[in-house]
C-alpha cells in the first residue's frame, strides 16, 4: 500500500531525471510556528520512527522544540514535497557551522494513562498526546478493538518510545512515519502469493531478487482475564509471549520469520510513495512466490551514489521482542511487573514502580558526569557538581566542583554562539520567551526585554553589535531590568519607536553593575512605582537618547556611583517628577556625546534638587545641552569635591530656587 502522493509529484518520480529538494525546518513548542528553516542540507536518513539530518546553520538557533524534514522535486522552478512527521531531538551536535540533529517522533518522556481500553484507543490516546494522527494498514482490523491492558490496570512508560517496543512484544504491531505528522500502523500477517491485500509489490516483475535462504516458525503463548493460557502457531517451536490477550481475541496469524533479516536491497531509485511495510517480491526455497514486508530507510548522503535512495530490508517480525513463559502478573511481560517503591528516596523514586523502570533508572544512572553527554538542548545547570582531582595537593584528591566554577575557572566560551554579523533580536506584548527572538511576529519574537538581554549575555558578539528591537505597548512593569554583559567588543543596543518614543512604556529601572559591553538605550518612555530609571555603577557604561523620563520616579532619573558612567548622546524628555533627575556620588559620572541637544522639560515637574553631584563625581556639558521648559526645586547642589562643568551659568539647569555648593563642590 504505497503512500499517496500529490499527482504532479507522482509522475515526476516515476519518470525520474528531476532536480530533488530538501528543507530542514526547526518549530517552536506549539508544533506550528517555524522558528529557523533552510535548503542547505547536507545529509539526512529517514528510518520509520527517527531521523537523522545534517545542515548548515550559522545562527545556531536553540529555542526550538522539534524538527521535520521536507522532501521532493523541482518543477517548473516550485518545489512539490511532501514534509515528514516532526521530531522530538535526542541529540544536538554543532561543529564549524554543521549543525547534526536525531530524533524520534515520541519524546523521551513519562506518559500514564488507562490500560484497560482497546488498542485503538491506547493508539490514539497517546499519538493525540504528542501531536500526531493515525491511520491503519486496515482501520476495520479486529486487533484494534481487543483490549490492551486486564481490567483495572493502567498503562505506564517511563519513556514514551517504549511504546512501540509493547506494540510489537503483544501482537505483532508496527507503525512509521506517514508524514505530516501522522503515524502509520501496521498488523504483521501471514505471508504468502497474496501477502498482503491491496499491497503493491516495490518490485513487480523483478525476478532477480535474491531469495530467502531460510525461513523460522515461532509459536505464541497468551493469557486471558481468567488466567486461562491460550498458545497457537508451530508447536514446539520457539514461545513468543504475547501477554494479556482477551478471551475473545485470537492470535496474530504470523508465525514465520527469516534467519538473515539484515539482507539489503541498495541503490533503489529514489521514490516518495515507497514507505515501510509494502511488499518485497521474494522467492522461498527457490520455487515459492512470496511478499513479504519490508523496511524502508531513506537516505540522502553526498557520498553514495545515487545520493538519495531507498535502502530496503525484510522486516524483521520478531526482533526486539521477548519469549518464555508468562509471569505471575497477567499484564504481559515481566518486565513490567510492580514493585515496592516504599523506601525508594534517592536515586530512585515512587514512579519507579515496575522491573522495567527500575532498569531504565539504572541505565540512567551516573557513573560519572560527562560534559560531552550534555547537548546544546541540556547543558549543564550551573549547581551540577562535576569530580575533578585536585593535584595541588601533596596527594592528588578528588573533590566536586560546580559547573559555574568550572566556567568561571576555565572562562570556557566554546559554549558561546559566535556573531559572524550584527544579530537583531525583536520584542512584543504578544511574543513568547520560548521563540527565538529572531523573527518580528508572535510566533518568533520574545514577550520580554529581560529574556532578550539574557540571551544576549549567552553571546560571544566578537566585534560585532546586537539590537533588541522593542514594538510598540506596555512592559515589564514595576521591575529591574539588569543589563548583562556578552562576550566580545560589540555594543547592546534596546530600541523602542524612535519617531514616537511615547508608544512604548517601559515600567523597569535599568541597571548595570559592573564594567563591559556598552549599553545604548533610545525611544521609549519610563515609567516606575520606585526606585531610579538609569542607574550605572561599578564601572558600568549606559548611553541614551529619545527617552521620556515618565512618572512615577522615587529617587533618580539618572543614577551614577562608583565609577558608573552615563552618556546623553541626543534629545531627549523630561515629564515627570523626582526627587534627582541626575545624582551622582563616589565618582560617577555623567556627560555628553558629541553634538548639540535639546532637553524638552514637560508639563513642569518638581525636583528637590535637578542635579546632585557629590563625593568626586563630575558632570561635564559645556553648555551645549540646553533645556526647553520649566520645572521646580533647586536647580542644583554640588558636595564633597564634586564638579559640574555646565557651562551655561547659575541658572542654566531647570528649577526656581538657586543652585548651591558646599565642601569642596564646584560649579561653573
């Protein structure tokens, strides 16, 4: 039963000679919104359930959640494809701009739901859960009402993969991939001249196919609700367990397998409607027509010849699945029978309840962590302890470390995506911090500036600059909003609207604490329940212009201190009050870029004091900033050896009483 394809397609492949097309695409968590996607792939192999695809990708885009693989011909200059299901990432590998994924169509997850249904319904039940539909080799197939699990009993996975491994233990079930998200499942049947109904064979008419040398018989063992065993096939021969089956079911007719399931058919001519489990044409004992299923794996690799093909494979009927007699439980398959969690608090916990999930928690467990086993998706978090041996002691000894300590020691930035270019990042009231950032839309933008600057500290800029472009609304009110440092010489810039400043508000102080990247902020309005808008210290660098200093100020517009530096470097507002529009104390500073601005004062706000410098802090602006309006308070107050170079006189910053000095402060 070859896979249907768009009619256009289908003669195209059939007739070969066409220009193939490959796309990657990465999407975020709501399986819809496409965060990265490109044609430049280098390899990939599609093998039922998983994938694996190899592309280039300079922006090493890690806020995505899964990925799928588009496939198809050139016609006409329009690529015709068909687009795979999407893939949970198992692994994610970056060297010299390559980026490697794998993945699986189920994610590594605990899944739990009522076992005593039908296997129809566990089906579905737990493809809805992942974002997939079904389809069925045979939708009226009996197999699928039976049900799955006795009466009572719940259906557990540790890892939610497991679940095709049960399909094929308890009758014989199979499924793949059926693009667009939507899996494929199928009864194994018994083989012969007509095997199965309605299936093509992938190579009619060829008569050069090698046959099986042999063949192998198994016999099957079951037990009902009443634990009564039930057993059919080839008595004697080898017991496959099936488990719990109802009283009402029979058993699967497939009792035949082949000893060298690993024969390959390669260099097939590459075509989109062969999937797994339609017919191979075969020859039994060198005399009996037979189809029997096969095993389809898609590959593109530069290296092979032609380099996108169809490798084929008998399917393996019994592989990965489990013989011997039925346990005590009558759930199906000792692996899964319960155990007592009571004492279970340390490595292991109360959802490790069955044989089967006490082993996969031993598998898992550590013998000793491993920097190379984290992946772009799960680095280390900074509090994992990580054993190194410390040989500045007179007898080397082992100690744990923190992975923060292991950064800090080592200022290891490999882990640090490197700009080759300027990036641009964008903000949005209807953005979402799990998008990348890189795309103005909801589906790609972030919802907030802090995620934005967090990202941005993840960075080595090298010499080049980031922009977070902010669109117009209301955001992160009454917070702190603490600008980080990347790595590298670029310059951080957070911009608003810089035609109408007022469209978007911003209800957080910015701050910064410590020396590094520079820091422009333009084109928005600040607003605040408390505290200071700009605040620079400890060596920290903040520029500005086309601002609106908003109200709602407690104590500065502009705060500098020890050594923290803000430059004014174009027009700007003043509409609401404070007690400081600039205070300046040990050291800090505030001056000018170069240039000529004017300070439009709004509506007259009032200050105690527009300027306080204080405590060898220095304001340099010689009087080419001038000011345009009115407010009230003191014009200035310069203290404990602080200068203020204004340049324009005693009345040249606003307010209505007098500036003053004292203890050593100077103005002129």
């Amino acid at each position: 039963m070859p896979r249907t394809l768009n009619a256009t397609l289908l003669t195209a492949m059939n007739a070969g000679g066409f220009t193939p097309y490959f796309n990657v695409q990465l999407l975020a968590a709501n399986r819809a919104t496409v965060v990265f996607e490109t044609t430049e792939v280098t390899g990939f192999t599609l093998d039922g359930l998983t994938a694996k695809v190899s592309f280039h990708d300079d922006l090493y885009v890690n806020s995505y959640a899964t990925f799928r693989i588009q496939r198809g011909v050139m016609i006409n200059g329009v690529p015709k494809i068909i687009t795979s299901s999407q893939f949970y990432p198992t692994l994610d590998r970056y060297t010299k701009r390559i980026r490697s994924l794998e993945g699986h169509v189920f994610p590594i997850s605990f899944y739990s739901s009522t076992g005593d249904v039908s296997y129809g319904s566990i089906i579905a039940t737990i493809c809805a859960a992942y974002g997939l539909s079904v389809a069925y080799d045979d939708a009226g197939a009996d197999w699928l009402s039976y049900q799955f699990y006795p009466t009572g009993r719940t259906f557990t996975l540790n890892d939610a993969r497991q679940f095709f491994t049960i399909l094929r233990q308890k009758y014989l079930v199979f499924a793949t991939d059926n693009c667009n998200d939507q899996l494929f499942f199928f009864q194994a049947k018994a083989v012969g001249p007509a095997y199965p109904a309605g299936y093509a064979p992938v190579y009619p008419g060829l008569a050069a196919i090698p046959g099986l040398g042999s063949y192998k018989l198994k016999s099957f063992l079951s037990r009902d609700e009443l634990s009564t065993t039930h057993t059919s096939g080839d008595a004697g021969s080898p017991l496959h367990n099936l488990g719990f089956l109802p009283s009402t079911a029979v058993h699967p007719d497939c009792y035949w397998y082949t000893d060298s399931p690993d024969w390959f058919v390669t260099d097939i001519s590459p075509n989109l409607k062969y999937r797994d489990f339609d017919a191979l044409k075969v020859v039994f004992d060198n005399s009996v027509l037979a189809l029997w299923p096969a095993r389809m794996r898609e590959i593109f690799d530069k290296k092979l010849h032609p380099s996108w093909q169809w490798n084929c494979k008998y399917l393996d009927i019994f592989a990965n699945t489990e013989g011997g007699a039925i346990p005590g439980t009558i759930e199906a398959a000792a692996p899964y029978t319960p155990i007592n969690v009571t004492n279970f608090d340390k490595n292991l916990n109360s959802t490790v309840n069955n044989l089967q999930a006490l082993a996969d928690r031993v598998d898992e467990l550590d013998t000793g962590p491993s920097i190379a086993a984290s992946t772009a998706l799960n680095p280390p978090d900074d509090a994992d302890l990580f054993p190194v041996v410390d040989m500045s002691l007179m007898t080397p000894k082992v100690k744990n470390i923190t992975w923060l300590q292991i950064k800090t020691d080592l200022n290891d930035q490999s882990l640090r995506p490197t700009l080759s270019a300027d990036r641009h990042y964008h903000v949005r009231v209807d953005g979402n911090d799990a998008n990348t950032g890189l795309v103005d839309s909801a589906g790609g933008a972030f919802l907030t500036i802090q995620h934005a600057v967090d990202v941005v500290a993840g960075l080595d800029t090298a010499i080049y600059n980031v922009a977070i472009q902010v669109s117009d609304g209301t955001y992160n009110a009454n917070s702190i909003l603490y600008l980080k440092n990347p790595v590298g010489a670029g310059t951080v810039i957070i911009s608003g609207n810089l035609t109408t400043p007022d469209n978007v508000v911003i209800g957080s102080q910015f701050y910064k604490d410590v020396a590094g990247s520079i820091y422009i902020l333009q084109g928005f309005k600040i607003t605040l329940a408390t505290g200071q808008f700009i605040f620079a210290q400890n060596g920290a660098v903040i520029k500005f212009s086309k601002l609106n200093f908003g109200a709602g100020c407690t104590y500065a517009h502009l705060l500098a201190n020890n050594g923290g530096r803000i430059f004014i470097s174009g027009a700007y507002t003043i509409s609401g009050s404070a007690p400081y529009h600039m205070s300046l104390y040990a050291q800090g500073n505030i001056t000018m870029d170069y240039g000529t601005y004017v300070v439009t004062v709004s509506g007259t706000p009032g200050f105690s004091q527009f300027v306080a410098c204080s405590s060898g802090s220095t304001i340099f602006f010689w009087n080419v900033l001038s000011f345009s309006g009115a407010a009230t308070g003191q014009r200035f107050y310069v203290d404990m050896n602080g200068v203020v170079n204004a340049g324009g006189g005693a009345n040249y910053f606003p307010g209505n009483t007098a500036g003053a000095t004292a203890t050593g402060g100077q103005y002129a």
